[in-house]
C-alpha cells in the first residue's frame, strides 16, 4: 500500500468511526436554552470524541496494513 493508499484509507476509516463514536455518552439536556435544538447534546464533548476516533481508527488502519502488506489478501491478482 503506497502512502497516498494509505493516507486515503486512513480516511475514509476516520470518518466511519466518526460516526460510531458521536453517539456516545450524548443526551438531551432536561430543559433546552432557547434558540437550542430539542435534540442537541448537552455536553458534546466532542474534543474527547475525536481523540478517540483518532485511536481506534489508527489501530483499525493499522490492521488494515498489515493485512494487505502480509499478502494474506491480494488486490494484485
């Protein structure tokens, strides 16, 4: 897998994990500000979600790697 392969790869798996992990610990507040969505989070906290998107989809693509450098699967043939 060459770098721009790899760099493509690494994301498209970020953004699929995105939106995996931006549900998580979410709720609606008990009463909306107003000007607010009914269905906003109170505390997004969506710092903590990215650096957790960034973990999990780095150990996805490196899995991903391995794989295709191991020639256990082949796009070649």
């Amino acid at each position: 897998m060459g770098w721009i392969s790899g760099i493509a790869v690494y994301f498209v798996v970020w953004w699929t994990v995105l939106f995996a992990v931006l549900p998580w610990g979410s709720h609606a507040p008990e009463r909306a500000e107003p000007g607010m969505a009914d269905g906003a989070p109170a505390k997004p906290r969506i710092g903590l979600k990215f650096a957790v998107t960034t973990a999990v989809s780095a150990v996805i693509w490196l899995l991903i790697h391995l794989t295709v450098t191991s020639g256990l699967i082949s796009f070649r043939t």
